[in-house]
C-alpha cells in the first residue's frame, strides 16, 4: 500500500517492476536497500496473475519503511514502468530489475552525476555480466562513455543497459513515457529521448552494476519475437528520422545473426 502520509518527497524513486518471484529477487531487493545514498522511496509494482503472491513475499521479507507497493491488475511491463513513473514522488527515476545486484555506491555516484551536471539526463555505468550463480562472465555490455558515442550508435545498438539507469523524471514524462512492448520498450524510449528533449546522456566509468544472464529472461527466449518487435522501432526511426542507419540496427537483430553472435560468445568462454 501506499504511504500517505506527510513527510518531504525524496529526491530519488526507485522503480521495480515485478512478475514473478525466482531466486535472484531478494538478491535484488537486497541490494537497492543496502545503497550507500538511503534517502530515497523504493517503488514496487506487482503486476500479472501473482501480483498478491509478491505482496506477501515482500510484505514477510522487509519491513524498510522506504518500500511502497503497488498491485496491478494490468499486464506488461510497460504499464507497470508508466504506472510507477507516474506515481514516483522523486525528481530522479533509478530503475532496476528483479534479476540483477547494484553496487552499494550506484545510487550515490548517479545522482550526484546527475545534481552537478544538469545537461545530463540519463545517466548508467560500467556493467558486469554474470550467470545464473552470480559467477561473473566473460561477456561484455557493449560500453560507450559519452554522449555522442552513445548517440552515433544508438541507431544500430543500445549500449545503454536499462535497469542500470538514471533518470530525471521529467525527461520520461516529457517523451511519456515506455510505449512499446517487451523486447524494445528500452530502446525506443531512449530514441525518443535523444530526439525529442534537451538532456544528453552518460555512462559512468565505473562497474556499478550486475546484469544476470539465465535462460528465463524474455529475450532469451523467442528470436522472432525479439527480431519483430526491435526491427519495427528501428523501421519508426527509419521513416519518422531518416535515420539510414537503424537498417544496420534490423541486420543486427536478426536470429541467425544473433544465434552467430551466442555461438561466438560460447567459443570465447571455452578458450578462456
């Protein structure tokens, strides 16, 4: 439930949607309330068939007065995001996922990027890759540091890992938000953003983040589905921007393409 009563907004809302509950979500949850920066309201959306299932998982888990949650009966992640970001008291928007661990400082170091350069309006970091144990990968989230090298790429590929972000609040707002389903609704919001506000974005160089790799996630799943739904965004950008370059974008999410690029993947892991 949501706490109402009166006491100053803080500066940051902390965003998790959630489906389901798997081995890695206290992990998570863990880890958003052992942050270095405390001042902040940690918003949890129970969406799907076992939203009530979640609610009492969290409710016999944490008594953290910061933690406010939220059941919808819609499904999706977009309208959970939408929903979150709507009700989010905070001038910043931190998101996170149920499956991954940020590093004690993230919150800290984002949000003090982000207070102390007000041109920026989405900020991420280094990420680590690990498996399903917490064993850390050989992979590598594709890192690009600046503005422009985020931009000049983000036709082609998203180096901007999703729930490792920082955001102000009214950048989402001002592009409304998530529209788009399960496999782009990242990528498209972040074109929008380069294109229809003033804020610039950043990584940090710094690891301050841990994606977890596992069979379960949704884009590991169904390439087809996954090459429809990014191929369509980067086909908007194409005839709504003129942008020639998300032709690149389509080559580069299709499943034999992908299926290359795990193959490669696993050599890699074997020679090392």
């Amino acid at each position: 439930m949501r706490n109402t009563s009166k006491v100053p907004a803080p500066k940051l809302s902390v965003l998790l949607a959630v489906n389901k509950i798997d081995a890695y979500l206290q992990l998570a949850i863990d880890s958003i309330l052992a942050q270095t920066y405390r001042d902040f309201e940690f918003l949890i959306i129970c969406n799907g068939s076992k939203r009530y299932e979640i609610e009492r998982f969290i409710n016999d888990n944490y008594s953290d007065t910061r933690i406010v949650i939220e059941c919808l009966s819609l499904e999706g992640l977009t309208f959970a995001l939408n929903y979150g970001i709507e009700i989010a008291k905070g001038v910043y928007i931190a998101r996170h996922d149920g499956d991954d661990v940020s590093f004690q400082t993230r919150f800290e170091k984002q949000l003090f990027f982000l207070e102390s350069n007000p041109e920026y309006g989405v900020v991420g970091c280094i990420v680590q890759m690990i498996d399903e144990h917490g064993s850390i990968l050989p992979d590598k989230f594709l890192f690009q540091e600046s503005h422009e090298s985020i931009t000049n790429l983000l036709p082609i590929y998203n180096s901007l890992c999703h729930p490792a972000l920082m955001f102000r609040r009214d950048a989402l707002l001002k592009v409304n938000g998530y529209l788009y389903g399960y496999f782009s609704e990242d990528h498209d919001l972040f074109i929008r953003l380069a294109h229809n506000t003033i804020y610039k974005f950043k990584n940090l160089p710094e690891i301050l983040f841990q994606y977890r790799r596992h069979s379960n996630q949704l884009t590991a799943q169904n390439l087809t589905k996954v090459f429809s739904e990014v191929s369509a965004i980067h086909f908007i950008n194409i005839f709504q921007r003129k942008n020639y370059k998300s032709l690149l974008g389509i080559i580069w999410v299709l499943p034999p393409v992908i299926i290359f690029k795990r193959f490669i993947r696993r050599c890699i892991r074997r020679l090392r």
